[in-house]
C-alpha cells in the first residue's frame, strides 16, 4: 500500500469514496479530506472508480454517511471492505420525505 486509493470527505463518513479501481482483496489505503486521518480497508469486491467502500459495518437499515450527511439506507447488512451502491443502498437522493 503506496498511495490513497480512495477518499473521505468527512471524518464521520461510513462510506469511502474510490479514486482509482480497487481489487477483491486489494489492502487499500484512503485519506480523509480535512484532517489528513488515514484509513486500511481490505477490500471485499471489485470496486470502480467513484463508487463506494465501506468503513465500518452498517446493519440493514440503518442511515449510511457520506459528506457528514445521510446519502441513504441500507438494505442489506454490509461489512467493512464491501462495495456500496445500489444493490445494498436506497438512495435518500430522491427521497422527498417518503
């Protein structure tokens, strides 16, 4: 692990956000934006660049952060290292107060 492959934009975020591919399996490191703080993640899938790598476990459910906002809810219990996106996440994006 040389270089951050993914971002954090607020040092409460659950979420990280790709900035090159990552591999399964890949140890990938991540920076937060603001503080500089550092993260090691193992990862659990592929993930593409700009999606998703999750921080820490979330339950199904429960409100998932990115930006220090709630960006959604999700719908399966995921581990940290999993991708997330739409296939474990409802989007709040266009939840008009539903």
């Amino acid at each position: 692990m040389s270089s951050h492959k993914f971002l954090v934009h607020d040092d409460g975020d659950y979420v990280g956000v790709a900035i090159q591919d990552i591999q399964t399996g890949e140890e990938v490191l991540g920076v937060e934006l603001h503080s500089g703080k550092e993260y090691h993640v193992k990862s659990n899938h592929d993930i593409p660049l700009g999606h998703k790598i999750a921080l820490q476990a979330i339950k199904n459910g429960e409100t998932i952060l990115k930006y220090g906002e709630n960006i959604g809810v999700a719908t399966a219990d995921v581990k940290i290292g999993d991708w997330v996106h739409t296939h474990n996440l409802r989007t709040a994006r266009w939840d008009y107060g539903n």
